[in-house]
C-alpha cells in the first residue's frame, strides 16, 4: 500500500506538469466512441462497461439504468451512465458506486441489493462488455481493443501535450517511474503508444 500511496502522489505532482490530458479522468472536449457507445472520459469507458453478476434483477435500484446481459444462465450487468459523466468523475456517486475497493460496498449492497439472507446481490466478474463484439471478455482484451484505441483518440487530439511531454523524456525530466506505473497501471499504456 505504501508504494501505491507514494506512486500516486508522484503521478499526481508528474500530470501537473505533463498535463492532464494524460489522466483517463480527463474529460474530452468532444466524447470518444466505441462502436455504439461514447464516453467524455476513457475511465468511463472503464467503469461504464465493467460487468457485475447479479442474482436478482428486482433488487437493483431502478435509478442506475443498468444495461443487462445474458451469458450462460448468469445475468450481467454494467452501468452505462457514469459514461455521460462530464466533469468531476472522481467525485460522482457512479464512480464511488463502480470504482473497485471495499470501502464502496455498502453503496454497492445499497444500489445493487441484498439479498434475504443479507448476501450480496452482485459479485465482481472481471468481464467487461466488448462495445464492437457486444459480448463479455476479459481485461486484457478490453484493454487491447477498446482502452488502447481510444487513448490513441485522446493522444491524437492533444498533440502539443505529447510534443512537450516528448521534449521533457529527450531531457530526462518528467520520467514515469516504477512506483507510478503500480499505483496508475494506463501509465505504460501512455508510454507505449507515445513510443514513436
């Protein structure tokens, strides 16, 4: 937890001076979009299309306009609103409601339900809803076909902050370090496709 904690404030002092654009927080001037979904923020995207499986539609809060999937006998579901979330994402109840962590489960239990027995209504999946295959799968994917194009989106639309952050890496300054990349895991995805 230390090197998560310390990795988090040096990345959070390194987009002061990279520049925001380089957060997946950021909001777009214009959305993203992946097939027929669209987001202000690449963590909406994250967040939006993370599938839950959930015993019993009936208890979930009507107000969350979750989308459902089938898969297998088992119901999926994902919270595509927090993708309309333009500003403050951080700070919305959807992210707190989304965001992984133990610290958020009562407002899980609360939005997504319990049961009788008081057991959870809903368990994590590690899936998310692919938006071009419109069927579940697994991280690694996600990232390759979804996050990664549209961090491309995003570096492309900000080409200056790139130049510069370029320009600093030439100097050995603003450097990615270790502890920044296990605390903000996109971290290497930025590095990857800033690689020219």
């Amino acid at each position: 937890m230390l090197v998560a904690t310390r990795g988090h404030g040096e990345y959070c002092r390194w987009l002061d001076v990279a520049g925001r654009c380089f957060s997946p927080l950021h909001p777009c001037v214009m959305p993203l979009r992946a097939g027929p979904w669209w987001s202000w923020t690449i963590e909406g995207f994250y967040q939006g299309l993370k599938l839950f499986a959930i015993l019993d539609v009936s208890l979930i809060d009507r107000g969350l306009g979750v989308e459902t999937v089938a898969v297998d006998g088992t119901t999926l579901v994902h919270v595509p609103a927090i993708m309309d979330v333009h500003t403050n994402l951080r700070c919305h109840d959807l992210f707190r409601l989304l965001k992984s962590g133990h610290k958020y489960d009562s407002r899980r239990n609360r939005c997504l339900g319990r049961l009788r027995n008081g057991g959870r209504n809903w368990a994590w999946t590690n899936t998310w809803r692919h938006p071009l295959l419109d069927i579940p799968v697994g991280r690694d994917q996600f990232r390759t076909d979804v996050l990664l194009p549209v961090w491309r989106e995003v570096l492309s639309r900000h080409a200056f902050e790139v130049s510069r952050l370029r320009a600093l890496w030439a100097e050995d300054r603003a450097t990615i370090s270790d502890d920044m990349r296990k605390a903000h895991h996109h971290l290497s995805d930025v590095e990857r496709l800033m690689d020219p």
